[in-house]
C-alpha cells in the first residue's frame, strides 16, 4: 500500500541512518571517545588520568570553560556553588505536588525546567557572567533537587545543604543527615562518589546529550535543554541501565535464574544483559574499568561482602568467554559496576539515574553552551522515509 512514486519524488536525497549509528550531529571540541580503541578523553585528557586526579568539580569546570583551572579559580568556583545550593523556598512547594513514592528523575526533571522561573534573568544568556551563574545554580541545585526528591519520596524532612561541605560530602549530607544525627561517611565513599561523577560527567553525542542539543537548537534556555536531557536518560537502555542492571543481578542472586541460564535467555532475544554493549565501544569501556576496579576497593573497605559483586563478575567472565557475546562485540558497559558503586554508598535504586543525571550536569550544560556560540548552528530537524497510506479522500462520518 507504499505510494512509491510520490514516496520517491518527496524523498528527494536522503540518508536513512536508523539511531543516527552513522550521522555525525554537530562538529564538537569537548569529548573524543575511540571506540575501537577504548579511548575517552574530556579536553584532551584521558579520563583514568582525570579519574586518579582530578575532583567532580575540577572535571566539571574542565568540561564547561575548556580548561583544568588554576587554584584560584576552583577556589571561587566553589564558593559560587556554595552560594548557589539553596532552593527558592517558592520552589520548595512543587515537591508537595508529588505523590508520596513519586519517582525522583520526575521530580528531577519537572523541578530543574521550573528553575528557570525563579531566575527569570539567566533564561538569556547574555555574556560570561550571567552564564558562569547559570552554571552554579544548576551544577550546585542539581544535587540539592535531587537529595531532597529522595527524602520527600520517604516523607523525611529535607536537610539543608551545608556550606562548609565539599560538593560530593555535602550530597551525602543531604541524603543521610537526621535533625539530630550527623551523617559521617567515611573518605573512601567521598572520594568514589566523586570518581562515580567524573567517570559520567560526559560522553559526546550519546541520546541524552543530543537531547539537550536537539531542544536547545531551537534556542531553547538552558534550564528548558537539560531538563529534556533528563527524561531521555530515565530509560533503561541509557541512564537507568543501572538500576536495571541490579535488578538482574537481584534476580540471579534470589536464585529465580542462574549466571547460565540467564545467559541462555539473553542469547534467545527474551532479555538484554543489562550493562553490557555500546553503540560506540566495541572493545571496551575505559568507564568500566575504572568503575570495576573502584567497585572492588569500596566493597572490600565497607567489609568485602557484596554477593552482587561476586555474581557480577560471573556474569562478565562468563560472557566475555561466550562466542555469542564475543562476535557481537558486547562488553560491560559504565552501568555494569557503578550500581555496585551506589549500593555500597548507600543509594537506593530509584536514584541511580538521578544519580547519573548529577554527573552527567557538566556535559550537557557544556554541549549546550557550544552548540549555542556556535554561528553554524542550525535548527535540528531530520527527515523521514514516509512509509504511511498514499492520498486518500476524506470519508464523512456516516460514509464510514
Ligand atoms: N544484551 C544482549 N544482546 C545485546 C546487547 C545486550 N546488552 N546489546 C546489544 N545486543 C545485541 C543485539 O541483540 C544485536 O544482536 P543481533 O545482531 O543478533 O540482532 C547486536 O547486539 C547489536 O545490538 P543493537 O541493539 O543494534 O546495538 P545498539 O548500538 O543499537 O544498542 C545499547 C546499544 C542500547 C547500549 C545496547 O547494547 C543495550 O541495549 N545494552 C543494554 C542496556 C545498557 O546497558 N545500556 C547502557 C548503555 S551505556 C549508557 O547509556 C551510559
């Protein structure tokens, strides 16, 4: 039922690129990966040299001004996220419009977009200074929106952020202090949090990211762009691979499937392995690596005893020696061990995401802020092979 004729005429010279595998979407200065080779780099440096190194914040200003800055600059870019990490009492009210249990990326990416009306003057970014203040309110109020969706899911009372704490402690603050009971974490969770964001803080055109970039070529405000980023990366095949890796891990370790079996399920097509294949790496992902080796480290500090860990290894041997895994070039992925990360930090799986949409901040305000200098920028707007009815007249209701 194709009208081919018209099909071809209107079509005119396309290229039919389904997932955009093959479609470079924009010329781009910020992140390089290879494939091939498992190379990622963030400005130029590669991302274990920035994961042994660097903080989330440092990473985070590389990504967004181009450049690690000097000490003073990080100084007073910290003190700018401090004076930035309170919400807008008025703000405070769109949480009691979520149900109790309400999911937090909901929460998350409602409450990031409404920021946008309570600082009405950074909806254009005119110069450095308004855009340098966008960028603290949304990289220091990410993790207060997303540490207060958390207690309003439990009905706890919200613990204001404490400005004499780092970035990542501060978080931590949030989620787990009590009125009457300081959270302490210890070092080691403080510094693989950090390790956790670095690791996510960007990956060139992934979907949330082009995201950001589509809705923001429409000249779209900052607050409106990522938001958007944030429901594109809520789904299982992107940022809440995370969660969902745990829940396959849960369900091989309660026994309903084992290593093998659920392996001969993924191989049948009824189930993906979760945290496995990218569309971009075909022989690693240096993420993982990184995140593999700091998973063991933190499961071995808080008492060596994670069975999720040990089951998660199983599955990665087990398929890494199966030629069906092998041929098809699938490898763990970022979120293969970064749940392991969260669990041991004491995160619930419904923040995984969230979690991920903390780190990922940098990037998409940083692909944001690109695009939008950039002169050649034009309107995204693909095309399509319309597969539909050829022309039909309309039929009157009692014709029908
Ligand atoms: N488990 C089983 N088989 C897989 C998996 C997987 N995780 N990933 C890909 N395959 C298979 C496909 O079935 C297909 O096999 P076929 O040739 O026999 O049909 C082949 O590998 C190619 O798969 P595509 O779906 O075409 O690969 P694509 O590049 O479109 O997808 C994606 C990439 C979405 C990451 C995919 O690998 C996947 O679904 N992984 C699981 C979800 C996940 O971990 N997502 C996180 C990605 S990283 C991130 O977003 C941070």
């Amino acid at each position: 039922g194709i009208d081919v004729t018209s099909l071809e005429k209107d079509a005119g010279l396309l290229t039919f690129d389904p997932g955009y595998a093959n479609t470079g979407s924009c010329q781009s200065g910020i992140t390089f990966v290879d494939g091939e080779k498992g190379i990622l780099r963030y400005r130029g440096i590669p991302i274990e040299q920035l994961a042994e190194k660097s903080s989330f914040i440092e990473t985070a200003m590389l990504l967004i001004f181009g450049k690690l800055p000097t000490a003073e600059e990080r100084t007073a870019f910290r003190t700018l996220l401090s004076e930035h990490e309170l919400l807008h009492e008025g703000l405070l009210h769109h949480f009691d419009g979520f149900p109790p249990g309400g999911q937090p990326m909901a929460i998350l990416s409602a409450v990031i977009n409404s920021l946008g009306n309570y600082h009405p003057e950074l909806l254009e970014i005119q110069n450095m200074d308004t855009f340098t203040k966008a960028v603290a309110k949304l990289v220091s109020k990410v993790r207060t929106i997303a540490a207060f969706s958390y207690r309003k899911s439990l009905g706890l009372p919200f613990m204001y952020p404490d400005p004499n704490l780092s970035y990542c402690r501060n978080f931590l603050h949030m989620m787990f202090s009590m009125p009457n009971r300081d959270f302490e974490p210890t070092p080691q969770a403080v510094s693989a949090l950090s390790l956790f964001l670095v690791v996510h803080a960007d990956h060139e055109q992934n979907c949330s990211c082009s995201t950001v970039r589509m809705v923001g070529s429409t000249q779209a405000n900052l607050f409106a762009s990522v938001s958007s980023g944030i429901c594109a990366l809520w789904g299982r095949l992107h940022g809440g691979a995370n969660a969902a890796v745990i829940e396959m891990l849960e369900q091989i370790l309660s026994g309903r499937h084992r290593v093998k079996s659920y392996l001969d399920m993924v191989k049948r097509k009824e189930r993906r392995l979760m945290g496995f294949g990218h569309r971009v790496y075909k022989n690693f992902d240096p993420r993982a690596r990184v995140l593999k080796k700091a998973a063991h480290e933190l499961v071995m500090q808080s008492g060596g005893n994670d069975p999720l860990m040990d089951i998660a290894r199983e599955l990665e041997e087990t398929a890494l020696s199966d030629d069906y895994f092998k041929s098809r070039k699938l490898y763990p992925n970022v979120d293969f061990y970064s749940g392991i990360i969260l669990r041991a930090l004491g995160i619930p799986v419904n923040m995984f995401p969230v979690m991920f949409a903390i780190g990922r901040m940098p990037g998409w305000i940083a692909h944001w802020r690109e695009e939008n200098r950039d002169p050649t920028t034009r309107i995204h707007r693909p095309r399509q092979i319309y597969i539909g009815p050829p022309r039909r007249p309309y039929v009157p209701l009692d014709q029908r």
